[in-house]
C-alpha cells in the first residue's frame, strides 16, 4: 500500500486575491505564499503526530520517526507534502511485554484491549538480539527450533487512514492553518511596504 499523503495548496481564489493586494511588488507574492505554506505544513506534522499519539499505544518519539519531514514549498513551486510511512511498526514498540508462562502481550490502540499472542507451538517470545542488542518480539516459523522472524503491527499510515475522520479532520484543520499563515504573511509585507513609505517620506 501507498502510504496516504497530505497535500498543503493554495486556492485559486485566494491567491487572485492576493494578487491584487501586492500587485505594486510582484516579486512579494512568491515569498508569501512559499512562507506560509512551509509554516502551515511544520505545524500540519507536528498535528499529525499528536493525533496519532493520542490514538496509538506508541511513544511521541516513535510516531515522529514515522511521519515525515515536509517537503518545503519554494517561491516557484507552491506545495508542501507531508507523508507517513507505509511501513509496519515493529510490534515491540506497542508496549509488547512477557505473559507468565509463555506468549506475549500487546496493544495497538493507547487504553485499547490487550491482545494476547500465545497459540502453540509457535508462540511469540520476546529477544535481545546478541550481535546489535536489538530487543523485538519473534517467533519461529515451524516448532522445532529454526529460523525466526519479528512480528509488526500496522503502519502508521494504515492506522490514519483506518481512524474515523482524522483524514478529513488533518487536512480541514491544515487549510484554517494556511489560509491564516498566508494572510499573516502578506500582512507583514504589507506593514513593510507603509514603514519603508513612512521612512522615505
């Protein structure tokens, strides 16, 4: 699966507008818009991961390292792209521990249920890896004791798209945040443009 993206872009509308207000300095509109969406998009990420650690049973650090940095706007490329891996989470990371006797334990959702892995003869055991003392959550593929591989929950982005409405909420939430960052932006250039006019005159 592809992981899911969010797209950071600037309404026609808004930017005819925008033309019109700084239509004595053409080259001011290029810096504005690039501005503002490279703003937007820092704080779009940084909301991005906090809705997905609220949801998740993850640490902050973790999620982070799974949601990308944002591809940064430019004065001749207006968009930001922020993408979440498609990769699955290795399940040690989903608060994984020990059952008494034997299996292990985790859960996918922060305050969610405990699922239990423990069917036989197979079952899951937890390991520290001797050579890089990575410790992960393992299991044999066959019962007599032979090659090994780790077990992994779902993807970040699996888990954004699966949650009800936080797409629709993240990109709702990044459009306020631009169209506010945009006018911010113009707005400073503007109180500029009547300084340097003050000053000259």
């Amino acid at each position: 699966m592809d992981a899911p993206l969010i797209e950071i872009k600037v309404d026609e509308k808004k930017l005819d507008n925008i033309r019109r207000m700084l239509a004595g300095a053409p080259n001011a509109m290029p810096t504005a818009i690039s501005r503002g969406i490279n703003r937007t998009a820092a704080s779009a990420r940084a909301e991005l991961v906090r809705r997905l650690r609220e949801r998740l049973n993850l640490k902050i650090k973790r999620v982070r390292q799974y949601v990308m940095k944002p591809t940064r706007a430019t004065r001749s490329h207006w968009q930001s792209t922020i993408q979440l891996s498609g990769e699955r989470v290795k399940l040690i990371h989903f608060g994984a521990r020990r059952i008494k006797g034997k299996g292990v334990s985790y859960a996918i959702e922060r305050g969610g249920p405990r699922m239990k892995i423990i069917d036989p003869p197979t079952s899951a055991f937890i390991q520290t890896m001797p050579n890089s003392g990575h410790v992960g959550v393992f299991r044999r593929r066959s019962a007599a004791r032979g090659s090994m591989f780790e077990l992994r929950g779902p993807s970040l982005g699996n888990a954004f798209e699966g949650a009800p409405g936080m797409v629709e909420q993240v990109r709702w939430w990044a459009a306020g945040k631009l169209e506010k960052n945009i006018d911010d932006q113009v707005a400073f250039i503007l109180n500029k443009w009547l300084s340097a006019g003050r000053a000259s005159g």
